[in-house]
C-alpha cells in the first residue's frame, strides 16, 4: 500500500496507532503511527478517518523538539 500525507488515516492498520500514556480521558489528543521505512503518521484522535500527516521519523522529533532539520 502506498502512504503518502493526507492519505485517510482509517487506511493505515488500526494496531499501528498508540495514543501518549499522558493524554487524558476528554480525547483531544494525538495518535502516532510508525510506519516501514523510518516514517510516522500523526492523526486527531477525536477524527481518526480524518487525514494523516505523513513525515520521516527525524521530522517529528525536530517539531517536537523545535530543532531545524534539512
């Protein structure tokens, strides 16, 4: 299957997507996917057929972070 960003997040396997130990129980919160290839998938939990963002590992971690990455 092809992954690319803005694919519908309900197309990606329900068992990849693990929700933060520290959300809490209101459910706005986000839900990350490791996907083959070093990428992830972040998607709204409270929308989960909703779009997927679709980025390389590293890239997360800089936004997260909020570090550069070229």
């Amino acid at each position: 299957m092809e992954v690319y960003n803005g694919m519908p997040a309900s197309s990606l396997r329900p068992d990849r997507w693990r929700k933060s130990s520290f959300s809490g129980a209101v459910g706005n919160c986000v839900e990350i996917a490791h996907l083959p290839g070093g990428r992830v998938a972040v998607r709204n939990s409270r929308d989960p057929r909703g779009s997927a963002l679709v980025m390389p590992a590293a890239g997360l971690s800089a936004l997260l972070s909020g570090s550069e990455v070229c």
